[in-house]
C-alpha cells in the first residue's frame, strides 16, 4: 500500500525564485532585446541589398521574443487586475 507523507512547510513566507526586481524587467528585456535584433536585421538587410538565412532568423527570433515578451507582460497584468490578493492590498 502506497503511504503519503507530508511535506513540512516552514510557517514563514515562502521564498521567491527570483527577486522581485529581476520577474519584473525579464518581459521587459526580451522586448527590447527583440525589438533590436528585428529591427537591426531589417536595417542590416536593407543596407546590404539582399536578406541572409543568418539575418532572416535574426530577425524572426526577434519577433518571436519580442510578442513572448508582450504576451508576458499582458498576462501578468491581467492576473493581477484578477487577483483577490491585490484587491485586498489595495492599488
């Protein structure tokens, strides 16, 4: 027969992965990150004249960071909009 145990909890608050400061930007940086590598491959390729594999997937991972990074960032606003821990914290 299968026996659970329980897990001790510590009764403090729980530890966050990552500080608070660094969850916040992470969105944030892959937007301009991706904002960069998108737009500087576009400029790059329009200057040379011709599109390379090498700056076409530049150019695609910037897009693709960039809308991760929005998504991110418009989910994590919703959450808390829905949050009944920010509603009781208060704006």
């Amino acid at each position: 027969m299968l026996q659970l145990t329980s897990i001790p909890v510590e009764s403090k608050e729980m530890r966050a992965w990552t500080p608070q400061a660094i969850y916040e930007t992470k969105p944030w940086v892959f937007v301009v990150v991706g904002v960069i590598l998108a737009v500087g491959s576009t400029v790059w390729s329009l200057s040379a004249g011709s599109w390379t594999v090498w700056r076409s997937l530049a150019c695609f991972a910037g897009a693709a960071l960039t809308i991760v990074g929005g998504i991110t960032v418009q989910l994590r606003h919703d959450y808390r909009a829905r949050s009944k821990w920010r509603r009781r914290m208060g704006p």
